[in-house]
C-alpha cells in the first residue's frame, strides 16, 4: 500500500465514523486476521477495503455498522425481554448505562465500552438476564 492509498484508506475510515480500534479490527476481519495494520495489507486486500468503505460512506442513509455492534445489541434485546422500556416502547438507556456502571467494574455506560471489553460485559448481562428468567 503506498501513501496514497494509506490516506485515502484513513479518509474513508474516518468518514466511516471508525476510531482507530475499530480501524484495526475491521483490518483484521478484511485480511483474514493476518494484520490489523493498514501499511501491512497487500494490493487486494487494498482494493478491497477501499470498495468497503467506499460503500458505507455512500450508504449514508442507512446506519453504519460498527464492531461491537453486535454485542451491545444483544444487551440490548435482553434489556427488552426484562422489560427495561420507556413508555415508548424504547430500552431505557439510563437504566441500561447504570446497570453497566454499577455492575461491570468499569463505571462506564454501555456506549463507551470497547469491543475488547464487550464480551466480559455481555457475558456479565446474561447472568443478570438468567437471574431475572429464574425470578419469574
């Protein structure tokens, strides 16, 4: 990848709304977990992330999907089951972030954990979630 690319490549990322961890994990995903370094990636891989974000950026309507996705919206969907709504119908997120500041150990809501400390958290809210199946 030459200097071009790389910058081009880092545009994207950034238009993508990608902060430089999701950056590398995205890159490990795109190369088959060989790299999470953009200088690292050959041509293709190149050419192809290149495409990817290109795509995303251009799909401005429909939200961008970031890593960790996934995981908080699990969280998420067992905060629906127990109930943990607005009136609306929407998750109560004051609820959510203080559960996730109280019981994770890392006094931060849900929006600010990493994707390396997502799998601990999800973990820790499934116990809360079989807890809350066994009360019934």
């Amino acid at each position: 990848m030459n200097t071009a690319q790389i910058t081009k490549v880092r545009t994207l990322l950034s238009k993508a709304g990608f902060d430089e961890k999701e950056k590398k994990v995205f890159v490990k995903q795109l190369t088959g977990g060989r790299t999470d370094s953009l200088k690292a990636m050959n041509y293709q891989e190149t050419q192809e992330i290149i495409q990817q974000l290109e795509g995303m950026v251009g799909q401005a309507a429909t939200p961008l999907k970031k890593p960790g996705d996934d995981m908080r919206n699990k969280i998420l969907s067992r905060a629906h089951e127990m109930h943990w709504e607005l009136l609306s119908g929407k998750v109560d997120m004051e609820r959510v972030n203080n559960w996730c500041i109280r019981y994770s150990g890392k006094n931060k809501p849900l929006n600010q954990f990493t994707v390396d400390e997502l799998p601990t958290l999800v973990t820790q809210f499934e116990r809360a979630y079989q807890s809350f199946l066994n009360g019934i």
